[in-house]
C-alpha cells in the first residue's frame, strides 16, 4: 500500500478552462505464488505453478484501475533411455489478465472491463 501527490485537473463549464487541483493518488498490491515439485523417477519430474497478482490505483475523485493477473503453468522434464545424453521438457502455460474501470464523477469507460487471455 502506498501514496504520491500529484496535480489533478477538475472539468469546467467556464469557458476560462479547467481548474488544477492538488490530489493523492492511492496504491494497493498483493501477490502469492504457489509451486509444486514432483520427482516420480529420475528420469521423470513435473512441476505445477500458480501466480496471482493484485493491483488497485486510485485517484482523482475515487476513479480506479484494478488489474487481476493469473499465470498457470505445467512443466514436465524427462530423461528418454534413447538419448541418455539429453532432456525432453514439455508443459502448458496461461495467463488471464482482468483490466476493470470505476468510473467516478465526470469521468465513464466504455468498456468498463477487458479480459486478455494467453496460452
């Protein structure tokens, strides 16, 4: 969790402009990784990891930007009798990223939320 200081723009309806404010924008994080190692013979090991992340920044007027991010992978490591003298690596992996707005007064998205995914 943290802060910085910037300046903000407040929207006018007189024609002079817009009026420059000071504001506070607010940052919140979080992350966990879990991993999972398997050795099932010498010549075979698997390995299982997840990743969550978790970013919140928030500003002018309580208008926010949350981005959910979930990595997956699946890793297998084998040692064929064939080719003693190298290594077969296999695996999958995704990753699932959720962008969402808060809209907040004066200000809309369209849309307000994006999901992007990657195998």
């Amino acid at each position: 969790m943290g802060h910085a200081n910037q300046l903000g723009s407040i929207p006018s309806l007189i024609p002079l402009g817009n009026f420059i404010t000071p504001d506070t924008v607010k940052y919140h994080t979080g992350n966990i990784l879990f991993r999972w190692d398997k050795q099932q013979s010498d010549d075979n090991k698997w390995r299982v990891q997840a990743y969550y992340d978790y970013f919140r920044r928030s500003a002018f007027n309580n208008a926010a930007l949350n981005v959910h991010t979930f990595d997956l992978e699946i890793q297998n490591q084998l040692k064929l009798s064939a080719l003693s003298k190298h290594q077969f690596v296999w695996g999958a992996g995704y990753r699932g990223i959720v962008d969402e707005l808060e809209p907040a007064f004066a200000l809309s998205y369209s849309p307000r939320q994006r999901y992007t995914r990657t195998f």
